[in-house]
C-alpha cells in the first residue's frame, strides 16, 4: 500500500513539475515570429510560475522515496533512479529556460 501512494505522488509530482516545460514549448511557435521587445513582454506572464518549484522538490523527494523503498524490497529500482537523477538535472541552475538577455 505504501508503494502504491509513493508511486502516485511520484507520477502525479513529476507531471506537475513538467506543466512549466510544457507551457513553454507550446508557446514558442508564437514566441519565435515576435520582436524582442514584444517577447520580454510576453514572457512576464510567467513572473509567478516560479513558485513550481516546490512542486518540482515534492517530485524529486517523491522519487527519491519510490527508488529507496524499490530498492529496499530487492525490486529493480534502474528506471525509479533514472527519473530522480533527471528531476535533479531539471533542478540545476544551467537548465534554466529564462530568456537571455543579450542586447
């Protein structure tokens, strides 16, 4: 039972920590035909998503969680830590999707 509701909140956590991505990819077909200046304006729609990154360390210690318990119970845990070290990649500084401001 405990492996159930670890495993949801992995699921449910990780695909939540995704929405931003996703937000993002979807918008650039539009974004890509803008001027610079109408583009750094549009993207101060997303001044208030940073707060998805208590989502996105909910995802990670969810992961963390699932690929310990698998472990503990001598289950093949490979792809459980694949996706806690991906989560933990998508956390660092040099993955940030702001835009550059090079002028």
């Amino acid at each position: 039972m405990a492996l159930r509701l670890i495993q949801f909140l992995a699921i449910m956590l990780t695909a939540l920590a995704l929405v931003p991505s996703g937000t993002h990819l979807a918008a650039l077909p539009n974004k890509m035909a803008m001027a610079q200046a109408a583009y750094f304006i549009a993207q101060q729609i997303y001044a208030g998503w940073a707060l998805f990154g208590i989502v996105l360390f909910g995802a990670l210690a969810a992961n963390l969680a699932h690929t310990i318990v698998l472990c503990r119970l001598g289950r093949s845990f490979g792809y459980a830590l694949a996706s806690f070290l991906r989560l933990l990649l998508l956390t660092s500084p040099s993955s940030s999707s702001g835009p550059s401001r090079q002028i």
